[in-house]
C-alpha cells in the first residue's frame, strides 16, 4: 500500500523531507547531515514517516470517523472539546499493522545497538507534516514524552503522540490558518534522552525573542529537564552573547546574564511513578548557574552555526549529558514571531504613570494594555474568561491558547522568556508579564490595571487606568544626511528596540543610569565596606553581591555587561559611554552611599564630574568604573567603545583625570581608545584649543551650557520661561567651540533635547559645521528630517572626512 519506508533514521532525512517526516524530524535530520561534521552535537534516533499515520488510520478505519466527527464541528452540532476527544479517543485505542509495529521496534532496536545500551530510555516528540513551517509555527501543540523504555511503552507513547495531531488546539489552529485537517499527517520523532536529569537543558534563539534585534543569541537554562522551560513552570537562568563577536575566540561576549530562581527540576521517575517527576532543588542549586561561561559560548556558535545553514532565525533546543558533560541540540526550528515583523515601521509608545506600580515581572513584547483582572486558576475553568480582560494565572500550557488569544494582555506568577506564556503573548501581539511571583494573589478578579512593557526588560503593573499614546514610526521615509545623528541611550534593557533606527551610532550613553537601575549600590560601600556602618545596607548589599569572590566585582560586572546591551545596538559604529556625573545628593541615594557622600547646598555645581575622579574620597570608586570599561573593550570586545568626560572645569583637572584613567589602563589611544570631554562650562569654550590638545572630540551638553552662560538654574520654574538654547549668548559658545575643534582637527556633536523641539536650531547646527547630533530615541526621525530640511536650504557641501580615527564621531 506504502510507496515510501515507514520508519526513516535520522541520518537519511534532510530539511526537504518535511512533508514526509514533519518540520522537527526533516530538521533533526538536516543538522545529523549537515553540521554534525561542523561539530554541532545531535543525539541519534529515528522517525515515522506520514505514511505511517495513515497507514495507523487506514488499518483503523479512522479516515471516514475523522471527517464525520470534523464535519459536525464545522456545521455546530458537536463542540470542539467533544470532537477532539472523540477523536483522540479513537486514534489511542487503535491496534498496529503489523508492518509498523515492526519498523518501529527494529528502528529502536538499531537505536539501542548504536548507543550500546539495552532499552535506551528514549524522548518521543511529535513532528506534524505542516508545523515549523515561517508562516505556520506554534508552541507546543502536539505532545512529548520523555524518558520511554522499552518496546511496550515506546508503541503506547506512539499511539499517544499520533492521537495529540488532534488536540482541541490544534484542531482550532489548523482552521484559522487554513490548513486541510486531512492534508497534515503527524511524524513521530524517537530520539536518544540526554541525561539532561544528571545536568540541566534549556531553550535558545538566534535572535532577541523580545524585539527581533538579529545581533544576540538568547539562552535560557534550568536543572534536569527542559520540559519545565517551555511550561514556565521555573524562572530560569538566562544570558544573551553577542553574536558578531563570537568568532574571536579571545574574547566572552556575553552581555547579559541572570541567574534565576530554578525552584524545581524535572527527573527521571521510577517506572511506578511514570517517566518524569519534579523535585525541589537544593539550594546550592538555586544559587548557582547552570551553564559555565565557556559552555554558554559554545551554545552560542552552535545557535550561529544552525541559523548559518538554515538562512532564518532559529528556535532551539539544548541539553547537557550528567554523566559525560557533553552539550547536545535536540531540535531546532525556524523562529517565527520577530522573524515575520514588519521592519518598515516602528511602534513608539508613551505613558506617564501617576503612580508607583503595584507589582513587576518580566516584560514580553513592547506595547501596554489596561483591563479587567480575570484570574483563572487551571485550564478546566478558561469559560469563566471574559474577552478583552488581563489574564492572571500561575503558569499556562497549550491547552490555555483559545482564552490567550482573547485576552488584551497577560501576567503569570512564573515563567521564562521561553515560557509558553511568552511564547504565545509574542505570536499574538499581546504584551505580557512572566514570572512575576505575587500576581495571582495581590490581583483580584475585577479589578482595573495597567499592563506595561514599555521599561525594557521590566514589565510594570499599575493600579487603574493609565493614559498613553502610540505612534507609529516610518522608518521608510527617514531620509540620509551628511550630518550624523545619533542617539542618546541610558537604559541598558530598553535599548535594543531601537535597532531598527538608521543611526550613525550612539552620541550619549549615560553611565550613571546604569549604575541606578543595574547597580543599585554605591562604588565606595563595595570598595569598603569597614566604613558603612548602615546594617539593613550591609544586608542588602550582601544579596546583591551574592556569587562575587569580591564585592566590586559585582559593579564592575554588571557595569560591563549592562554598557555592553547599548554597544551592541550600534556595533561597529561608534559609542561614547560619559563616565558617571551624579551629583552628591544622587550619589547619596544608591544603597550605602550617605556614608560617603558630603552634604552641599547646591550639588549642582558642586564635586560632580570629573573633580571626583582624582579625589581621594571617590577615586578607588573611579577605578571601578575605568576597570568596567577595560572589561566592556577588552573582554568583551567593544572597541567601538569611547568615553567622555563630563563637567571638566579646567585644563589642569583634564591633565589629573587622563593621568587616573592611565593608570588605571585606559591610556587615551590604547587599542584605539578615544577620550571626550563635554563642552557644558564655558571654560570649555574660552579654552578650546587647550582642551582640544587633550581630547579627541568634544560633545556639548547643552542644558548645562545653557545654565551656566544665562546664570539661570535648570530647574527653576521662576525662570523657565528665559532657559533657551537658542539665546544668541548661548548660540555664540556653540559656534565659538565647534569652530575651535575643526581648526584643531577636532570632531565636535551636540547630545541635547533642543534640535527635536526646535527646527531652527537643528539649522543653525548645521549651518554652524557640527559633525553630528545626539537625540532621544522618539526624536530621531522628527530631527533626521529637520537636519535634512536644513542641509538642504543651506545646501550644505560633504563635511570634513573624520579626523580622528575609524570609531569617531
């Protein structure tokens, strides 16, 4: 009857053979052929082909049960709960043709002979023959069973898999996309179990699951097995590398790394118990990674390797061998959300809170929602879901999708960047909030809130109603310039949505922003800690620094790698990280710093910037932060890394300041290193040239330039009506300055809020020379085109080729 084997090795298919093995087993297939040699691991097993599946129906009698049971679906006189379990039913009470039955045992038979081990335990996954396809993806619709031995329990878990191709959701996801029920037929991959109970296994994507940024590999871990993952049953372990960067084997370029709560891990069970059961884990377990560094890396080249050879972003699966060690991938498949974004426009949303939220997470997506809590314990009570409402609950599986899909946002108490509820809230454009604890007992049913993933990688729930916007971006339409316009970042989870952007590379980063949200704690209570005598402090600090052989390396750390997130999105362009410029009333805040902080009348012109570096009252403090650096250029591998100054008062501190920096490795020209210097006293401008003589490039700070010429505080109302960037005493120091730096040969930009809000001054920029302009991330496009507008009144000639260096501004 068959034409084609009913039962295929892994090593015979190829990425071709979908139709006859499914997506999951035709890839299998694929990496075994095409980057084992490559030295991508991929355990061995077999496959059933689709002709097998309707070989199983056809000597059932099932063809003609199916479609009257489907039939009276589609006319409303069964429910889609009744038809599938009717279904199922039928499929799982079938007998085997006796030709199947064979091929089967003789292909695990094969399989135990090759990994010298009678009755290997094995993984059963299903593979349909229309799934994993770009335009046709979703999680975890047909079933898995992991750790089967032995024949009798491999044909059961078979039966068990070839009844899942008609689970209720994957009934009701084959006709909203249109696909035939009986035109897809299901594959069964059976595959050798790595001993991932022994050791830990995960998830990981070729690409930013969050915002489609092609640069990052994304790994997520746990204990055991990676069933719990995909579940969002735990809080894993998570990193992200940076992928242009892998090829160097010199350097460790992850730039983003969590430890998570793994509460629990999946093992193998006693026969008595089934296959699987979770446990606790220890804590040494909790407290600890899953992966090494050099075993995250490794992942990363394998993620590189697979999405090399497939051309598309990948969605993968990995596992480590207990007993050898050995790193396996045990599937792979295109990845198909960010994957199918529209590239062309860009959401832009804003919100001001009137109120401190009431609970956080994980954000999932970019976008926000305000409904009614509908808190749902488990799936049997999903027809109590209200459409439009925010979904709150524990964990979700596939059997929650029909009520997910209704829903205007969603928040669970657990869960991953890989959890089923993340995947899901991504395939249907819902902003989510995973592994947020508290959410199913601090929200009620009924209750009005606030669903935001607008900050990064934290995701906010708000009490009531909150107002905001959204605006939509055409980045189609955003024109070339000879100016270079930047951006200003500071927010190391937030920065990379903004990779779309045709920017000319990042003018700004704010080092101080990412030791208050990243950090927390003040450099000097690291440094020494003898000295803070603050015990809630000391606790705190402890927790934080938990993991650190020292505790200054948890800032240097974290400094690093959160710097890293924002050099990657404009890598290999150029970067200018500000060494931090708190004032001492800020300083003060972080945790421990009152200990080490002076009180000041007016911090604002007070030790701020560059007059704290060389103080013995913050200089092993500054060490920290060049010693952060040297990691982010050195070990990382950001070159495109330059740093800047901010508030340098005179000549002689600039001369004090490089001589620290030197000592501490970061020798202005080392490795390509530049040093900036903000142009925002007017010192700066009396002296350019001396300064010029020191420093690479300029960037003028506006606000403060602007506060210091006029004599008129920034932040006071009385006067906000003559703070103006525009008044012709402020306009001369810009002119002034950016003349000075050209006849120096010296880059000069300007990172400020004025040329967005006002398009004449953008014109008189231009007109003025200025290489480039850093803005906010909302404002790009509006000053591209005001830039553009000018450049084109002014018809402006190509300005001076860069003066200083491949990374300058």
């Amino acid at each position: 009857m068959m034409g084609s084997p009913l039962v295929l090795d892994f090593a015979e298919l190829g990425r071709a053979d979908v139709a006859l093995v499914g997506g999951k087993n035709a890839s299998l297939g694929e990496m075994i052929g095409a980057l084992m040699p490559k030295g991508v691991a991929v355990p061995p097993g077999f496959a059933t082909t689709a002709d097998a599946f309707r070989l199983y129906l056809a000597h059932n009698q099932l063809e003609q049960l199916l479609a009257d049971h489907l039939e009276a679906l589609s006319c409303g006189d069964a429910s889609l709960a009744e038809t599938g379990h009717a279904i199922r039913a039928a499929i799982a009470g079938g007998t085997w043709p006796e030709e199947l039955e064979q091929a089967i045992c003789s292909g695990y038979r094969n399989l135990s002979g090759r990994v010298r081990m009678a009755e290997p335990p094995v993984a059963v996954r299903s593979s349909a023959t229309a799934e994993d396809l770009p335009e046709a993806s979703f999680a975890g619709q047909q079933a898995t069973f992991l750790n089967i031995a032995g024949e009798e329990a491999l044909l059961n878990a078979c039966r068990e898999c070839f009844a899942s191709l008609y689970t209720d959701r994957a009934i009701s996801y084959r006709e909203a996309h249109g696909f035939a029920h009986a035109a897809v037929a299901l594959s069964i991959g059976v595959q050798q179990m790595v001993r991932a109970d022994l050791a830990g296994s995960g998830v990981m994507f070729s690409i930013d699951t969050e915002t489609g940024f092609p640069g990052t590999v994304l790994i997520d871990a746990t204990w055991g097995l990676g069933e719990n993952i995909v579940q969002g049953a735990v809080n894993p372990d998570s990193w992200q590398v940076f992928k242009p960067l892998l090829d160097d084997t010199s350097l460790v370029p992850i730039i983003a790394r969590q430890r998570g709560e793994k509460a629990i891990k999946m093992i193998y069970a006693e026969k008595a118990d089934g296959p699987t059961k979770n446990i606790e884990t220890t804590p040494e377990e909790r407290g600890s990674y899953v992966l090494e560094d050099a075993e995250v890396l490794q992942l990363a080249r394998w993620a590189v390797a697979i999405e090399d050879h497939y051309g598309c972003a990948m969605d993968m699966e990995w596992a480590k061998d207990g007993l050898t060690g050995d790193l396996f991938i045990v599937q792979a498949r295109p990845e198909t959300v960010q994957s199918r974004a529209k590239t062309a426009t860009l959401k832009d949303y804003a919100m001001s809170a009137s109120a401190a939220p009431i609970l956080t997470g994980l954000a999932i997506g970019h976008g926000i929602a305000s409904g009614t809590v509908c808190h749902i314990e488990n799936a049997a009570d999903i027809d109590r879901f209200v459409d439009g409402a925010i979904l709150v609950t524990g964990t979700t599986d596939p059997d929650w999708v029909p009520i997910m899909q209704r829903a205007s946002a969603i928040v669970t108490d657990h869960g991953g960047r890989t959890s089923h509820a993340a995947i899901v809230a991504r395939e249907f454009g819902l902003p989510a909030i995973v592994g947020a604890t508290d959410a199913t007992r601090l929200l009620e049913d009924g209750q009005m809130v606030t669903v935001s993933c607008l900050g990064g990688e934290t995701g906010a729930i708000y009490d009531g109603q909150e107002d905001y916007t959204v605006r939509i971006l055409d980045l189609g339409k955003v024109p070339d310039t000879r100016t270079k316009v930047m951006l200003n970042l500071a927010e190391p989870s937030a920065a990379m949505r903004w990779w779309r952007l045709p920017i000319d590379g990042i003018g700004l980063t704010r080092m101080e922003f990412v030791i208050a949200n990243e950090i927390r704690v003040h450099p000097m209570a690291l440094v020494d800690p003898a000295a803070l005598e603050d015990v809630e402090a000391k606790a705190e600090i402890a927790a934080l620094t938990k993991g650190y052989d020292r505790a200054a390396d948890y800032f240097i750390d974290h400094l690093a790698r959160g710097l890293a997130r924002i050099a990657a999105v404009a890598h290999p362009r150029p970067v200018i990280v500000r060494m931090s410029d708190f004032k001492t009333n800020e300083y003060a805040s972080l945790i421990g710093g009152s200990a080490f902080e002076p009180v000041e009348e007016n911090p604002m012109l007070g030790f701020r910037g560059a007059s704290r570096y060389y103080s013995d009252l913050y200089r092993a403090g500054f060490a920290l932060e060049c010693r952060a650096i040297s990691r982010l250029r050195e070990q990382l591998g950001f070159t495109n890394v330059a740093v800047m100054i901010p508030f340098c008062r005179t000549v002689a501190e600039a001369d004090k300041v490089l001589g620290v920096m030197a000592e501490e490795g970061l020798e202005r020209g080392g490795n390509g290193l530049q040093i900036y210097v903000m142009c925002e006293i007017p010192s700066n401008v009396v002296l350019a040239g001396d300064f010029a003589q020191r420093f690479d490039g300029f960037s003028i700070g506006s606000n403060d330039l602007t506060q210091l010429t006029l004599g008129i505080d920034r932040d006071s109302d009385l006067l906000a009506d003559q703070f103006d960037e525009r008044d012709p005493a402020v306009e001369w120091m810009i002119r002034h300055v950016i003349a000075e730096a050209h006849r120096h040969r010296c880059q000069v930009g300007l990172c400020g809020q004025a040329p967005s809000d006002h398009p004449e001054f953008a014109r008189f920029l231009v007109e003025c020379g200025i290489d480039s302009i850093s803005v906010t991330p909302d404002s790009f496009v509006d000053v591209k085109r005001h830039v553009k507008e000018a450049e084109a009144a002014l018809a402006v000639v190509e300005p001076p080729k860069s003066l200083t260096g491949t990374h300058s501004l």
